[in-house]
C-alpha cells in the first residue's frame, strides 16, 4: 500500500490551496484518513480525520477554514484549506488504517504519504 499527497505551495495569508491523497495497493477498504501537520521545531499535530461514512474531526485552530473530504471509491481524500494564515505553515501529511485482504483473512495496518510542503506567506 502506497500514499501519495499532493496540492502543496506557497500561497499568501488569506487564500486557499487544496491537498490531496491517494492510497494504492492491493486496499480492502480505508477506515479513516487523518490529515497531520508538522511545522519546523514542533510536533506532529492531527488537522483533521474523516472516517469511512464521513463523519469529520477538526482541531481547534482549524474549524471553520478547514474541510476534509474523501472518495471511497477512489481511495483519495481532501483537504480543502481557505483562510489560510501563516501558522498554517508546515509539511501536511495524510495518513489513513487501511484494511488490506490476503485470501480470507484481513489486516489493518497504519499508512503514511511522503508530506506536501504548505507555505502561507504574511
């Protein structure tokens, strides 16, 4: 199983830019997509998660400005980022428990993409 995220840049305070991730493999099913965020010198911190039926979670210093979504049946998900402010500014990356069938046995298993650089300019 593979992510990949894309839609990264540099955009100015205010605007919007939109990240994408698309799981690849041999995928049974994605249970929940969770978009992180690492800015330099702090911790990973969750953005937001969307399970499969799209029920969504947002950290405090997003709501409002920040919306998930995600495809099934294209195994991708979104970030749709407007407002942006300049502590909005880190590496995003997706990360989603994917349900992976061999035969007749299924496993969950924790997946990361390679992170998209988002940078919002004062």
């Amino acid at each position: 199983v593979q992510l990949v995220g894309s839609g990264g840049g540099l955009v100015p305070a205010g605007g919007s830019l939109r990240l994408a991730c698309a799981a690849s493999g041999n995928i049974f099913s994605i249970h929940i997509w969770d978009w992180f965020r690492q800015a330099p010198g702090k911790r990973r911190e969750l953005v937001a998660n969307i399970t499969y039926n799209s029920i969504r979670n947002y950290a405090d210093s997003v709501k409002g400005r920040f919306t998930a979504s995600r495809d099934n049946a294209r195994n991708m998900v979104y970030l749709q980022m407007n407002s942006l402010k300049p502590e909005d500014t880190a590496v995003y990356y997706c990360n989603a428990d994917v349900a992976v069938r061999n035969q007749k046995v299924v496993t969950v298993d924790d997946y990361w993409g390679q992170g998209t650089q988002v940078t919002v300019s004062s």
